[in-house]
C-alpha cells in the first residue's frame, strides 16, 4: 500500500491512500497522524472510502508535516568512506532532532541564501517508525518499521564574509516523500533497492540499498538502545558515495538547481534549489 500527504488549499493538508490515478483522502492530517491514531492503522487505510482527488491535480506536502524526530545516520556506505577517506565505522553512528524540523514536500523549491553558504545533498533510504521501539533486536526490529520513503538532506552551511567556517552552523532541510510504501510492499529491510540523485540532469549517485553497512534491522535495535523510537519518527539511512557539494567546480550551484532522488519501488524526490 501507498500512503502519502496531499495539500488540500493553502493551509490544510491530509493523508491519503494513492491508486492508479487517483487518491483517496483518509481523515487524518498526515501519514505521521495516521501512524500514530494506534494498532490497526494500516486496516484503517486499507479500508477508508473517503473523498477522491485526481492524482493530477494534488501536490505533495511532506510525508510527516511535524515529526517528532529525526534520526540521521552518518556514514552507512563504504563507498562513501572510501570518497572521505574515512575508517569505516565499528558501529552505526547517528544524530537525533527533536522539532522544529524543516520539512518538505516532494516537489517543493528550497530557498538558499544568494551568497555565503555551501551546500551539500544526498540522497538516503528514509523509513518512518510504526510502533514504539526501546531496546529491541535487531531480530525484531522490522516488525516495528511502518515503511520505507525517499529523503535528501540538503545541508546550507554557513559561509560568513566568503571564507569557510568551520562545520559548526548548518541548516538541514529534508524532503520526504511523496510515499510512505508499507512493509508488505517493499523488500525485507528495504534490501536490494536502487537509488540515484541527479543534479540538473546529470547523474552523481547510483548506488543500490543492499550495500549499506549497518542494515535496516541493526540500525533500529542500536538507535532504540539510546532513545525511544516512536510512532510517526523518520530515520534517514546514510547516503553513498557521490554525495553532492557545492563547493565543486563541476557541480556549483546555479540560481536554480533541479535535485532529483529516486529509488526504485519507493518513489521521488524533485527539489528545486533557488538561490
């Protein structure tokens, strides 16, 4: 099954079930709601017979409108090590955000100051929790996973009088969507998926998800040993190497930047960076 988040007018948004050509609106705000309404959410989705929109004439708000947290991981792909030059790691390493998350939606533009900031972007498998997780295994992880999504991280770094800084002020805003594919529908662990990211048309990472270092499963049971996974939360997986800089000569940002990150099955993402 397919969920997503449609804009319903200016201010409003709600999670809907996407068929063919069309979607069916479900009565919750968010997929992120509607995971968290409780046990038999995906009953709920399957069987609602709500209003039908054209998936035509819809556009995507994020997935999760506010999630209570992101759990980034940091390097999950030797190929990416081997680019920076960096050990691999003996565990998988991660950050945590609490609110105030800059979210948004598949085809949304991201606004970029016009000088002073560099910017990164890659593209990751996302997977959004479904149960609560606190010290699970990795035996038993996926059963708490909802389903599998498409982000990307642009990461604006702060650039003052045009000298580098150091990579201590950031803003990350994360795309996401415009599905959230149900676990029944996607390969055990998101396993043997390809994912690309082309910038104004031009491939910079193919890479497939059965090459990630920590899987799926192992990335759950060592995050919910630190904090406690809840329903609705966003776990963005790595992203391989060719990872996106706009401090390169070859790929400098322009005034418009067209980011595109797919993975097979799951979805897209087709993000335009205005400066």
């Amino acid at each position: 099954m397919k969920l997503s988040t449609v804009r319903l007018g200016r201010d409003r948004t709600s999670a809907a079930r996407l068929q063919k050509k069309h979607c069916v609106l479900l009565p919750y705000p968010d997929v992120g709601a509607l995971i968290a309404s409780g046990d038999g959410w995906r009953e709920r989705a399957g069987a609602e017979t709500g209003e039908r929109h054209r998936l035509e004439d819809v556009s995507y708000a994020p997935l999760i409108v506010r999630p209570g947290r992101i759990v980034r991981l940091d390097l999950n792909y030797a190929s990416r090590a081997r680019e920076l030059g960096w050990p691999l790691p003996e565990a998988p390493e991660f950050s945590v955000s609490y609110g105030g998350h800059v979210v948004v939606g598949a085809d949304d533009d991201i606004c970029l100051p016009a000088e002073g900031q560099d910017v990164d972007w890659g593209v990751e498998l996302g997977l959004v929790m479904g149960r609560r997780a606190r010290e699970v295994t990795a035996e038993t992880a996926l059963g708490h996973v909802a389903g599998y999504t498409v982000t990307s991280n642009i990461t604006a770094w702060s650039r003052p009088d045009g000298i580098p800084a150091p990579r201590a002020s950031a803003t990350v805003t994360t795309p996401t969507g415009p599905t959230l594919v149900t676990t029944d529908d996607v390969p055990m662990g998101g396993r043997g998926l390809t994912m690309n990211c082309l910038v104004d048309g031009r491939v910079t990472q193919k890479a497939n998800t059965s090459e990630l270092l920590f899987d799926v499963a192992t990335v759950i049971a060592h995050v919910s040993t630190v904090v406690t996974l809840r329903p609705g939360d966003l776990i963005t997986t790595g992203t391989p190497a060719g990872a996106g800089t706009g401090r390169e000569p070859d790929v400098a940002l322009r005034m418009r930047t067209e980011v595109v990150s797919s993975i097979k099955g799951v979805g897209e993402l087709r993000n335009t960076l205005v400066r």
